[in-house]
C-alpha cells in the first residue's frame, strides 16, 4: 500500500479536514503519479453534498489532475519516471464492449469507473484528486504537452474535454454560428475552444458582468440572458447551442435561437426534469442532445489542440486550506473561473 496525503469530508455537511488514504500498489499496467494539481469542479460539490445519490463517506474528491509520473508498474509502455501526465473523470473501464472499443470508455456499457466516489476492479472505493498521489491504469492516463503549466491544465481534464468533445461532434467552425450559455469553468472553456476552432461565438450569460471578459476570450458577441430583447432579436441565429448551466432554464426560449437543422448540447446536469414543448424542435428540425465528457483518445486530441492554440483556462491556484471557501464561492458563481488546488500545501 502507498500512503497519500488528503483532503477528506465526512458527510454531507461536513468540512474537509486532513485525511490519510491508501493507494494501491502498482499492478503491471499501473503508474503512479504524485499530484501537483487538481482543479475544483462543480461535480465535486455536488457528490461532497450527497445531492447526486448516496455517498460512501470519506469522500476525497477532485477529476482534474495534473501530476508526475514516479514510478511504472513492470508492464507500462506509454509513460515513464519523470512524465507530466494528467487524470480525468474516469479512471477504468471494461474496455471490450463496442463504447470501449471505439475510444468512448466514458459510455461503456458497464459503467466507467469514476475517479472518485466509484468502486474500482478490486472492489475498493475510488478517491479522487485532493490527494498527493493516485495509481491509475495507463490507459486512462494522458500526456500533459510541455508548453501547458500543470496548475492550468487540472481544468482541461474536465472542464476542457466535457465543452471540446460536443463542439467536435458538432462540427464548430469557419462558417458556424456558436451560442455558449453561461459563462462558468465550463462556459469560459467553451468560448476558448470554440473560438480556436473558427466558429463565430456567443455567449448568452444571464448579465454582462462577465462581458469583457468574454470578448477576451473570444466570444464575438455578449448578450445578457435577462434581456427579453435577446431572445426575438437572436431567434433562429445558432447551428449550435452548448449549454452549461445546471440550473433550470426555459429550454423552449434557448431552442427558439437555433437555426434550420440546429442542435442544443446540455452537459450541464439539472437536477430536476426538464420541460419541454417539441413543437420547437418540430418546427426547424431542431435537436436537443446531451454529452458527458469525452474518450481518452479524445482528451489526448483536446490537450495538444488547446497546447497548439495556446489555450488555458483562466485559474485561481488555492491551498488546500480554502477548499471549503472555494466551494462557498463556486456556489455563488464568485471565480475566475476555476480554483486549482496547490497539493503541495496538503
Ligand atoms: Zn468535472
Ligand atoms: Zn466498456
């Protein structure tokens, strides 16, 4: 067993506090990895609070991880000692059905098992990347590229993948209209993205707070979501629609803004069931589609695209200390626009 320094909560309610856990000793495929970095995501609030089914408490959580490799299990041919390597949403999978066998481990037909809050092959608890170390099988490890820094590249093995695998499947680009709604961790990722790969970038935010910040990022266009102007001026303007928010939207309004044949994304993941009129999709051949995150292969694609456009997120690093502060302020939509744990102060 490796023994690894963590941040733990208890319960629902409850503070992190100082945590001790074990990993597992490296099995033939296994790396281990000493973590630098892992980003706060808004799912990790939500399993933390218990609001996405039950919890196995002590719950370390955390699937944005950036790190060195520091030691190879005796089978391992992609990484070495020394290697930046980064941790996503998924650590396993079964890896022979036909979701498997086509890179899209994230919708195997067993269930992937999560980095956190899930029970790996040997029938322990996962836990997640509050953590200085983690064993991971090499297959669901990827390479960070040199010119990435490892605290802003925590945010891509979420953040990054679950907005660049839709804008992909899509076809964002020259001659697409992109609407990004909400401009969080997830949304400001999107606008990045989808500006690299040509499509031409709204972002349809609930005020303009965050509007000049948009327009840095890429966005062409800023439109305050509380408006009522908004939603007949922009009706059938969008090919594309991400939406990020979890919270419940009029999905019939956001649908009113897509074009002939255009298609609205949610991965962001309302609690509560939508409502929906599909005489808005009937109208214009609309869709209404959902995504989770994307493949390994996938969040390779999406690293070195986001190296060679020269893509982070924007971050705030924090010591482990804050976590609880963070998450308070993620909730009150309060960062810019993703905290990043520093390891180092576990
Ligand atoms: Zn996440
Ligand atoms: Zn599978």
């Amino acid at each position: 067993m490796i023994k690894a320094k963590a941040r733990a909560v208890d319960g629902p309610d409850q503070s992190f506090r100082v945590a001790e856990i074990n990993r597992r000793d490296l099995d033939l495929h296994d790396v281990l990895i000493e973590i630098k970095y892992a980003g706060i995501c808004h799912s990790d609030i939500h399993t933390a609070h218990g609001e996405w089914g039950e919890v196995n408490y002590p719950l370390v959580p955390g699937h944005e991880i950036a790190g060195v490799v520091t030691e190879i299990g005796p089978e391992v041919t992609q990484y070495k000692v020394g290697d930046r390597v980064g941790v996503g949403c998924m650590v396993d999978s079964c890896g022979t059905c036909e979701n498997c066998l086509e890179g899209e481990e994230q919708y195997c037909l067993k269930g992937n098992v999560p980095t956190y809050a899930g029970v790996d092959k040997y029938g322990e608890p996962t836990q997640g990347g509050y953590s200085t170390h983690i064993v991971v099988t090499e297959g669901f490890v990827v390479k960070i590229p040199d010119n990435i820094e490892l605290d802003a590249a925590a945010p891509l093995l979420c953040a990054g993948i679950t907005t660049y695998s839709p804008l992909v499947r899509w076809g964002a680009g020259p001659g697409k209209k992109v609407a990004v709604v909400g401009m969080g961790g997830l949304g400001h990722m999107a606008v990045k993205i989808a500006h690299a790969m040509g499509a031409e970038v709204t972002v349809l935010s609930q005020t303009l707070n965050k509007k000049e910040d948009g327009l840095q990022f890429g966005a062409a266009h800023y439109y305050a979501t509380s408006e009522p102007d908004t939603f007949t001026q922009l009706a059938g303007t969008f090919d594309l629609i991400i939406n990020t928010v979890s919270a419940e939207i009029d999905m019939n309004a956001y649908l009113s803004l897509l074009t002939l044949n255009g298609t609205l994304v949610n991965v962001g993941a309302p609690g509560e069931p939508l409502s929906l009129n599909v005489m808005s999709l009937i109208s214009h051949r609309r869709s209404f589609a959902g995504s989770m995150i994307g493949g390994i292969r996938e969040t390779q694609e999406m690293l070195d695209f986001c190296a060679k456009h020269d893509i982070t997120p924007n971050i705030e690093v924090i010591s482990a200390d804050d976590i609880d502060h963070a998450y308070k302020r993620v909730l009150a939509s309060d960062v810019k626009y993703r905290f990043v744990i520093d390891t180092s102060t576990l």
